[in-house]
C-alpha cells in the first residue's frame, strides 16, 4: 500500500477529533462574547443558537494542515497551500464579521472575489482556461457562486456539514483514480486538503446535526463554499490532464450538482413569483423536501443518500474513462434535478416577510 494512505488516513482521524474536542468550547466562546442566533421568522429554530460554527472547522483544518506540512522532513509551507490558508482565512473572517455586525451584500461580494483571486494566483491558475479576461471571470463567476450557493443552503441542521464531509471524500477518489507518477504532486496536493477538509467537517456535524448546538452560519458555509468551489477547479484540472480532454470539466460540475440545482431552483422561483432573490428564506429545497418529509433529521439523510449517489456516479464515470458516459450523465442528472424541482415546486411555502415587495402579499403558497 502508498505510504501516502496512511498519511490521509491520520489526517482525516485527526481533523475529525479536534474539531469535535474544540465545539464544545467554541459553544461555551460563542455564547460568552454574545455570538448568537435568535429565532425569526425565517428560521427553523426555537431557542438561541451560539454561532462560530465556521470557526471551529476552520481551527481544525487549518491546525491540521499545518501539522501535516511541517511533520514531514523536507517538506515546506509552499506558495499554494499558503494561498490556500490565506483564502480560507479571510472568507471565514468576512463571514464571521457579517455573523456578528452584518455586511452590505456589496462589500460582502468583494471580499468573496478577492478571497478567489488569492487562491487562483497562488496556485497558477489566472491563465489556465486561456488569457486572463476568459480564465479570471469564469472562475470568479464559479466561485463566488458556489460560496453563495452553499451560503443559501445552510438553512436546516446538518446540511452542508454533512453533504460536505461527503462531496470531499468524491474529491479524494477522483485525486486517487487519476494517480499516475507524473501527477503525484497534485494528487497529494488535492488528497491532502481533502481528507483534513473531510474530517473536520465530519467532526463539526455530531454537533450540528438536529438538534444543532451550534450553526456555520455565513463564516463556515462560505469556507465550505470556497473550499469546494476552488477543490472543483484542482480536480477538474486534474481530470483534464489525467484524461486529455476538456470535457472532463463537468466532472466536478456533476460532482456539485446539488448545490448548484438548489440555487437555480431559489433563484427562478422567486424572480418568477417576484420576490428578492437575495434575501434568506424557507423556499429552499431543503425546506420543501422537509415540509414533505415532516422530519429534520430525515430530510438531512435523503440529502446526504441523494449526494452519495451523485459522488458514487461520479467516480464510476471517471473510472471507465467514457467521456460520451459523462457528458450523457451531466445531461440525465440535469433532466432528472428539472424533475425533482418541478416536483419540489407544487409543496407549498412559508414566505417570510423579507422577501416580500409588496405588503399585501401572502406569506403561504403553493408557487
């Protein structure tokens, strides 16, 4: 067996147990220093929730990073992983400034951007699509996305944490199945960050699964947004080279398929209904699929099962190295996630007051 297995595997054990051991005290820090949630109406919760959820993942992957980087002789804190961190570290303060005071959607996005542009310079990546004004917009445009995509999806306990833990154990299979000896140093790169990534936030989720003790809030789903945004480009640019085929881009566009479904589903449905896109809500997937289900903890599981599924075809998809498999795939899923959002859309909804442009409209609906 690859001495490097047994390197991911004690990076995984040890992320999940430090960010597990160091909750509990982020809990009693959130609490002590008034970092909390308090019911609205928009929310699912009853009681005051202690927030810097986010901080105590980043704590753990970031510590753990570090311990693996300077554990090894001869090995140094090199320009990417430094990249990395930096990136990690400011979308999680940006997150947790707004969890605390609030922050204006505007300025908020700019500390979205440049957190991206860190990451894509450190790492070689301003030029990898082509010239910079086709490279540069078209990652921000997936980043930032998907920083607010998993943003909007952290609206019941457990989601993300889990769905999370999860998409980043399809990142290390991809890593693993591409492995050849020219492309180590990425697969180590990508496996590394993955596996730590994984088990911190596997560690956080017996704390946030329902009923939560303690929420991500935007400085955890942000880096958990970031995280899987910027893992998508490594992976899918691993793919390309491993394959030699640009089509394999999708593979990391399949892998997240869910969060992008949940965005576009919120997204049409409340410009078609006119209410405001940006405004936080129960029309979420997720809600619907709770309204339905009756059951928080249930409805986190089928996310879970349904994100499985998706992580277990993407990695058979990249195992037969069919590219007419995966471009016939992204196209099934995309019809099926049509389905299920027409589906979803007959559930009715609560609409809460902040999304409503006119005072007389109602706050329950069948869309």
């Amino acid at each position: 067996m690859d001495a490097n297995v047994y390197e991911y595997f004690t990076v995984f054990i040890l992320a999940f147990l430090s960010v597990y051991a160091l909750t509990p005290l982020i809990i009693k820090l959130a609490i002590a220093i008034n970092i909390v949630d308090k019911p609205s109406q928009r929310k699912i919760h009853k009681n005051v929730k202690p927030l810097m959820g986010g901080v105590a993942v980043f704590a753990g992957f970031f510590s753990i990073l570090l311990y693996t980087t300077f554990l090894v002789p001869g090995r140094e804190l090199s320009t990417p992983v430094l990249g990395y961190l930096t990136s990690g570290f400011l979308i999680v303060l940006i997150g947790l400034i707004d969890d605390r005071f609030g922050m204006r959607p505007k300025i908020k996005m700019l500390g979205q951007i440049l957190t991206a542009l860190i990451f894509l310079y450190t790492n070689d990546l301003m030029l990898h699509l082509g010239p910079v004004y086709i490279t540069v917009p078209v990652y921000l445009l997936w980043m930032v996305g998907l920083m607010n995509a998993f943003n909007f999806l952290d609206n019941m306990d457990g989601i993300i944490s889990g769905m999370s833990g999860i998409l980043a154990l399809g990142f290390y299979s991809i890593a693993f199945i591409a492995k050849t000896s020219s492309l180590a140093p990425q697969v180590h790169y990508i496996s590394i960050l993955s596996l730590t990534f994984s088990g911190a936030v596997l560690g956080f989720l017996p704390h946030n699964f329902n009923p939560a003790k303690i929420f991500l809030v935007d400085a955890g789903s942000m880096f958990i947004g970031y995280f899987l945004a910027s893992m998508g480009i490594l992976a899918g640019r691993l793919a390309v080279i491993r394959m030699q085929n640009n089509l394999y881009f999708l593979l990391p566009v399949l892998l997240l398929s869910y969060a992008l479904f949940d965005i576009s589903l919120v997204s049409y449905t409340r410009k078609r209904d006119g209410r405001k896109i940006s405004q936080g809500g129960k029309d979420h997937s997720t809600h619907r699929m709770g309204t339905f289900l009756k059951s928080p903890k249930i409805t986190s599981i089928m996310v879970y099962l349904i994100n499985t599924i998706i992580v277990l075809a993407t990695i058979v998809i990249f195992m037969v190295e069919s590219v007419v498999l995966l471009v016939i795939t992204t196209f099934f899923f995309a019809a099926g996630f049509i389905f299920f959002g027409k589906v979803l859309d007959e559930i009715p909804i609560i609409i809460t007051k902040n999304q409503l442009r006119e005072s007389n409209q109602t706050e329950t609906t069948n869309d």
